[in-house]
C-alpha cells in the first residue's frame, strides 16, 4: 500500500509493505515487488530459508522492518529517502558478524577486535546500504548478521543472505522506504 506522509517541505510517498519472492528456477534471484514496481534482485547463494545461521549464506524467510539507510559519497548518488541516512567513512565503518562479541549485529567503529566487515567495500556493494530489522532490535547469538538491501554486481549474483537491486533500481526504491516499510521476503 502506498502512504502519503508529510514532510516539512512536501509530501513524500512511502510504500507499507514490499514483496520479495523467489524467482522460479533460480532460487538465488528474486522479484521484488514495491506498490506498482516489479525489480529483480539477488538473493543469498543458498536461496532463502526459515531457519537462519550465521554464515549459511541464505536470506530470511521472515518479515523485516527498514532501520536506516548508509550511503557512500563519492560513488554514488544519495539517494532521497525519508529513512534516517548515514554516511560510510572508509576505514572506519564496519559492521560486527562475530556472534560471540556484545556488538554482534551492530554497527562498529574500524579496526575493531572481532570479525567485522567493512561498509567502504571496493565492490560497491555498499555503496547504499538499507540496514534490515532481521536480529537487529533484539539479537540472538548466532541467527545472521548484516542482513542488507544493498546494491548488486551486474547480472544479479547471488548474495551472502542479503537482498541487493541495481544501482537504477535503488536509485528508484530508496525515495519509497520509510520507518513504516515492511519487507516480507517468501518461500
């Protein structure tokens, strides 16, 4: 459902609820469904699954908020959306995917201890990232860490568990994405 909500300068319209399902006979790519829009995307190299791990390389089967978006200057344009945006500094942002450390899940300042990945990725798969509520507001040791909609490489290969569109199709989707956006992602 599209919703239009006020902002101090405009109404902007924002989407309720975005669809992902797997694309028959591939399960690594995927349609998403945004209001009238339909954009292929990539899914985990396992396809999908409805008992995520850490590192199976799978994308939830599961209903997921949007948190916020993270953007790299310099590589891409920012995108307009009304989520709160934060920008990626290189060589200081990363994200913890190391289930035993308190910062499981969460954003981290670089170099850090544990396993960490970076947000300024060369690939430019970073270059917008939209953070997942998937075992982000309350975490659980071990069940997928930075799971993202992100940007995909060309020709849409699969993911590590994370949903990735095109840089067009972001460019695209991200002005629709707000606080209230639910992404389901089915069988």
């Amino acid at each position: 459902m599209l919703q239009k909500r006020k902002a101090s300068m405009s109404p902007t319209v924002t989407i309720d609820r975005i669809i992902v399902r797997r694309k028959p006979g591939d399960v690594r790519r995927g349609i998403l469904a945004a209001g009238p829009l339909r954009i292929p995307c990539a899914l985990g190299r396992s396809g999908t699954t409805i008992g995520k791990r850490e590192g199976d390389g799978a994308t939830p089967v599961a209903v997921m908020g949007v948190v916020e978006l993270w953007h790299r200057g310099g590589r891409m344009a920012r995108p307009k959306s009304p989520l709160p945006t934060r920008g990626i500094r290189p060589g200081v942002d990363g994200w913890c995917d190391a289930p035993r450390h308190a910062a499981y899940n969460r954003h981290v300042r670089l170099p850090f201890p544990a396993s960490a990945e970076t947000l300024a990725r060369d690939d430019g798969l970073y270059d917008v990232v939209v953070v997942l509520d998937w075992n982000f507001t309350r975490r659980a040791r071990g069940l997928g860490s930075a799971i993202f909609l992100h940007v995909a490489k060309p020709g849409h290969p699969p993911t590590e568990g994370c949903i990735a569109v095109s840089p067009s199709d972001m460019r695209r989707l991200a002005p629709l994405l707000g606080r209230q956006t639910r992404i389901v992602v089915r069988r």
